[in-house]
C-alpha cells in the first residue's frame, strides 16, 4: 500500500493516539512507543505547515500587454485575447494609455 496520500493530520492523530495509550498503559516500557508518537505528531505538523507555505494563490509571472491595444495578457498567451493580434511584445512596461 502507498502511503503517499496520508494528510498531515492522520499523522497527528495517530501519534497523539500513540502518545496517549502509551502513556496511559505503562509510561517507563512504552517509551519507545511514546517517541513513535511524538515522531507522527512532528511528521504531522511538519506536514501541515509544509502544505500552507506551498502554492501561493498568485504566483508572480511577468505581465506582457497586446502591442495593438494594451490589452493584458497571460504571460503564456500566443494572440491577443481583445483584438486576436498576435502578441509579440513581452515586457512589464504599461503601454501608451488609450
Ligand atoms: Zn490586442
């Protein structure tokens, strides 16, 4: 079975479970059980924390503008999406004003 799947807090919860049975049966022989725990517990959070840094909403890409009508476009864009041009120009810079 694959274990790629497994969100962040399936982590967490089994390690808190872990942590608490073990704690709760025998503290002293159960250690090493605790440690497991403890090790999903921090798997868990690091996993969580990893998720939210990752995939910004909007990730920064270069503006180009339509060089026939400043339409802005994607930056993948072949044509102009407003007056079907083909779009040449790649650059940050806005275009004279209509
Ligand atoms: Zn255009």
């Amino acid at each position: 079975m694959s274990s790629t799947k497994i969100p962040g807090w399936a982590y967490l919860f089994v390690g808190l479970v872990v942590l608490f049975v073990s704690l709760y049966l025998n503290y002293q022989k159960m250690l090493v059980f605790i440690l497991f725990g403890i090790v999903f517990i921090a798997l868990g959070l690091g996993k969580i924390i990893f998720a939210k840094r990752k995939a910004p909403p909007n990730p920064q890409k270069p503006a180009k503008y339509c060089h026939f009508c400043g339409q802005l476009l994607a930056a993948q864009a072949q044509f102009c999406s407003r007056c079907g041009q083909q779009s040449i120009v790649k650059s940050s810079a806005h275009p004279a004003l209509r």
